[in-house]
C-alpha cells in the first residue's frame, strides 16, 4: 500500500508527527511550503497568522509534486489557527 503524508509546519510540531507516520509507514513526505513568510514565534505568530486566516489569504506556495492517483492512503497533517485551517492549506484546498 502506497502512503503519502502532506504536511505544513510552522513551528515543525507537525512536521516531526509527520516524519514519525513517514518512519513507521514507509509514506513519502509531501512539505507544503508557503512563498511568503510568517511569523514562527510568540504572539506575532498568531495576530498574524490568524488575521490572514480569517481573511482567507490563500498564499502562492512553492512547488511541491503530489499524485493522488499514486497513492492509496494520503494523511494530512493540518495546522490550525483556533477554528480556522492555516492559510498554507486554503492554498492547497483552493488548487484541488
């Protein structure tokens, strides 16, 4: 069975859940990456990151290679600003 993990990781909490799947699965690591930077700590981190979240930025992201149709299984490893997804991830819902 072919697995692959997507993942955006601001603060790499999700991407080391993500490598940990990718260890005892043998899944390919799929990184969502946004063009534009945010800010990784304190509250900066979350009155920005939540602002462009509730105003549903949707930022360019950098290339990533994804197939579904190669993959059986696909784990999302989703970043959350309280009830609202990451913008990484209205980017990559918006392309599907």
């Amino acid at each position: 069975m072919k697995i692959a993990v997507i993942f955006y990781s601001m603060s790499n909490n999700t991407r080391l859940v993500a490598e940990r799947i990718a260890e005892k699965t043998g899944a390919d690591l799929i990184e969502i990456i946004p063009n534009k930077h945010y800010p990784e700590k304190g509250m900066k981190k979350f009155i920005v990151g939540g602002f462009c979240a509730m105003m549903g930025e949707k930022p360019k992201l950098k290339d990533y290679e994804f197939c579904a149709d190669k993959y059986d299984t696909v784990i999302i490893g989703v970043s959350r600003l309280g009830k609202l997804l990451c913008t990484a991830y209205q980017s990559v819902f918006k392309q599907a």
